[in-house]
C-alpha cells in the first residue's frame, strides 16, 4: 500500500507504515499528525456512548462480567480500571448534555470531561443551582481547543471555589489521602509507589529539579540517561544529600523551597475582596480573581495559600497593568527565629486544648491574618500542628467557629463554638501537659 496524502495515514493500517512515512513532507506529517489525535478524541467519544447504551441494556455476557466496564476490559487490552472509568464517564454525562455534547464532538478530551462533570457532580456547597449552568460554560471555554489544558481546568475550577469560599478540600490539597508503599522484591530490590496532594508534590518536584537536568559528559556528549533514569539518580542524590547533612529537622527551621504566587489583594482573608455576585450567583469579574498558582503543580486553593502564608518568606512584586513586574523586594521572613524560639518557649507545642503535638511539628500561625493587618508579634501569634492550622483554616464546619485570644496573661486561650460548649467559657492553650 503505497501513502500519497496525509489522510491515507489516518485512514490506513499502522502495519509497515513506517518503512512508507519518508514519502511525505514535514507539512503532510504534521496534518497527519493532527488527524490522528481528532480521530482518537472521535472513536473516545463513540466507545464511551456505545459502552454507556450497553450499561443501560446489557446482556448476558455484560451481567456475566459484573459489569460493563469488566466486560469492556476483558474483551480489549485495556486495563479493568480504565473500562470503568470509560463507563462512569458515559453515565456521568447523561444529566449534563452540554458536557456530553462538546465531547461527542472531539472538542473536549476525556480527562477534561471527568474534571468537569466531577465539579458539576459536587459542586461548592455555596454555589446556587442557578449558577451552574454559567461555571459549565467557563470550564468547557478552558476545556476547548488546542490551547486547552488540564492546567487550565483545574485553575478555573479552583477559581470557582474561590468565588463561592467553599470549605470543602480539593482532591489535589487533601493530605488524607496520601500514601506511600516501599516494597522490597524477590531479586531484593526495592519499589516505590506514592500518591501525594499537590503541595508534597510541588515540594517534591522542586528539590528534584536540580538534580535531574540532563548532564553531558566531560566532552560534551549528551546525557544519555532516560527521564526516569536521571530521576531516580535524583532522588537517590536527594537522599544522600539528606543523610550526609545529619539533619532531621530543627525547631524553626526553614521551609521547603515552594513558590505560590497569589495576589495580596486574593490573599487577603475576607469576603470584601471578592467581586460582588451576579444574579446569576457567579462573580461579574471572575478573571479578576486569583488562586495560589505553583510553577509546577499549577493552582493552589486560597485556602491553603493562605494557611502557608502564615509562616513563609514573603516576596512582593509591583506588577503593570498588563501584569508585568515592576519591582520586586527581597524575601522577608514573617516569623523569625528568634520569635519561634519564643513561641516555644510560651506554647510548648501546638497550644490548641488537648493536642500533644511537639515543638518541632507546629507552624506559627497568625491569630489575625497578616493580610488582614495582622502584625508579626508575639500576641498575635500562636503555635499549632499542621492538623490544627488547617482546621482553623480551611475545614468544612471549623472555619470561624473556634476563637483564639491572647489573655491578661499574655498567652493564647481558646473560645469553642456552642455545638461543643454552649457557654463557650475559654480554654487555656494547651501548656499544663507539656514538660
């Protein structure tokens, strides 16, 4: 079978094509290219329809299999996982057509539709019914076209939540979730599998970064090592690095090196920031919101901006009105660690009633947001566990229930809500079963 056009690529069979590919030029290669990928997000489409019909009317060997997806799996090379993730997609599609519709016509891949109906499934608990139909809108204009990215999604999605200041967690930012298995095998290696939220992997990704750019040799040649091969001698660096410093945390040490880039004005703790809302729930100038964005992992919740904010280096960087810098100071630390040494000194550990939390797992956390006017001083600040710092954030039902106030005597006492103590007396931090 001889090529003469692009469109005999797309149409023909991969068998010997590459002994036939020289035939065409760089121009015909690239339109064949683009043809394969339009046709691949056509026959997504069409499997997911055909396999959501068969789930709805499914025949003996369907039943036998305990389900489509199983059966799909099965009667393919794909992977069990995969055939239920084609299967709950088609079903996930039924109640939002506009969804379906822009995906039956190539013009939203499959992972971007499971991000958008996920979000339509569950939206924010202050979202308005009303409102949905408008945030479908503005997550498939991210979700269309070439310049499309999950990046993209995810960045509106998180920009939603900020719209309406849910409390839920993103599945990106839920520490709860993560894992990690080390395995020895047989022959007496080891293998390693992990699952991390956005924040460790951002962490993880920026210390890797360094170490696993591609060296040439002495004499120029170029580094033949494979992407996975430098990152795992990265990692083994990372971790001999870690060991020859004998370093295995200090109180008050410093961060891990994440940038998050946030406006202060989206930083700023406090619903008077926000746009006001349009009659049909959803910001007039959603674009003029911002979300915590990572050079690696992409948005960040505020949320979670914020409860980092509490204790970081903070660099501020004058921007034009086209949003390019104009001047940039110096990184200044907000708890320093003649303060922290103080902060222990008072606290002991996390001061919150009841938890026994070390010194050295606690952050400094502002008792007035320093976005809010907050100063960095020792009655407006208090040590408390990163499982205490994000409830007082960001957990669904703790956000504002709990007060925390420097006494008479110059240390953090606690206010409950009602639900737990319905005359909310104060509770001193948490310093009498600390020695």
């Amino acid at each position: 079978m001889s090529i003469n056009t692009s469109s005999d690529v797309v149409c023909g069979s991969a068998v010997g094509l590459r002994g036939r590919l020289w035939r065409l030029t760089a121009a015909e290669l690239r339109a064949a290219a683009v043809s394969a990928s339009a046709e691949i997000l056509r026959l997504e489409a069409v499997r997911v329809a055909v396999v959501d019909e068969l789930s709805l009317r499914p025949d003996d060997q369907v039943i036998a299999s305990r389900g489509v997806g199983s059966w799909l799996a099965a009667n393919t090379m794909l992977q069990v996982r995969d055939g239920k993730k084609i299967a709950a997609l088609g079903a996930a599609l039924r109640p939002f057509p506009a969804v379906g519709a822009r995906f039956d016509g190539g013009d939203c891949s499959f992972d971007h539709a499971v991000l958008i109906v996920a979000f339509c499934e569950s939206p924010p608990k202050g979202m308005p019914e009303e409102a949905l139909p408008r945030c479908i809108d503005l997550l498939l204009a991210a979700a269309s076209g070439v310049e499309s990215t999950t990046t993209k999604v995810r960045s509106v999605i998180a920009t939603l939540e900020r719209v309406f200041e849910s409390d839920e967690i993103p599945p990106a930012e839920d520490m709860d979730r993560n894992e990690l298995r080390i395995a020895s095998t047989l022959n007496g290696r080891v293998v390693v599998r992990g699952d991390f939220d956005a924040l460790t992997g951002e962490m993880l990704l920026s210390a890797l970064s360094n170490l696993t750019m591609p060296t040439p040799a002495p004499d120029g040649t170029p580094d033949s090592r494979s992407a996975a091969k430098r990152t795992a001698d990265g990692f083994t660096e990372l971790i001999r690095r870690y060991l020859d410093s004998a370093k295995t945390g200090t109180d008050g040490g410093q961060r891990p090196h994440v940038n998050v880039h946030i406006n202060a004005r989206d930083l700023a703790e406090h619903r008077d920031c926000a746009a006001a809302p349009s009659p049909d729930g959803v910001a007039v100038a959603v674009s003029d919101l911002d979300v915590g964005h990572m050079p690696w992992l992409g948005p960040l919740s505020v949320s979670q901006t914020r409860l980092l904010g509490c204790d970081c280096f903070l660099s501020t960087v004058l921007l034009d009105d086209h949003g390019a810098p104009l001047d940039a100071k110096p990184g200044k630390r907000l708890v320093t660690a003649e303060q922290r040494v103080a902060l222990i000194a008072r606290d002991k550990g996390c001061a919150f009633p009841g938890c026994t939390c070390v010194p050295a797992w606690t952050d400094a956390h502002h008792i007035r947001h320093w976005a809010n006017g907050g100063p960095t001083v020792m009655n407006n600040l208090v040590l408390l566990c990163r499982s205490h710092h994000r409830l007082m954030h960001r957990k669904t039902g703790f956000v504002g229930k709990w007060v925390i106030r420097i006494g008479t005597d110059n240390k953090p006492w606690f206010i409950p809500p009602p639900s737990i103590d319905p005359g909310q007396h104060p509770r001193p931090a948490n310093t009498t079963f600390k020695t």
